[in-house]
C-alpha cells in the first residue's frame, strides 16, 4: 500500500463507510479478521485450565511464554 501525504484535510478523500447488511462490509471485516490472525498469533493456549496452587498457574505461564518465543524465533 503507499504512502500518500497531503497538504490539508480538504485534500484527503472521505472515509468509506458501508452500510449494515452490505456484502462489501462483510468482506471488509473478514479481511480485518484475517489480518489481524496472521499478524498476532494468540499469546494464550485457549481452554480452561485448573491449578492446585499460584506456583503451579506460575510454571505453566513461564512454559508458555518461552514456547511462544520460541515459535516466533523460527519464523
């Protein structure tokens, strides 16, 4: 995408808005969606987990964390 500059607000084309139910608005919010999935990975495992105590939730957090780093590592 490039890069426009512009001397003043006049000069800038108005926003885009769609109206609800239009099959353009779809298609813009999956392809924010989508954008937003390959560029953030999620920085937590999804479920629902249970620990007996704060150290155990501590470890599996810090297990986490460097397996997340590690996965960046290798892209």
């Amino acid at each position: 995408m490039p890069v426009r500059k512009f001397r003043t607000v006049a000069e800038m084309e108005p926003a885009c808005w769609r109206v609800p139910g239009d099959p353009a608005l779809y298609r813009a919010i999956a392809q924010v969606w989508e954008f937003g999935r390959r560029s953030i990975p999620r920085g937590f495992v999804p479920g629902i987990y249970r620990y007996r105590s704060l150290a155990g939730l501590n470890a599996q957090t810090d297990r986490w964390r460097v397996e997340a780093a590690r996965a960046r590592e290798r892209r």
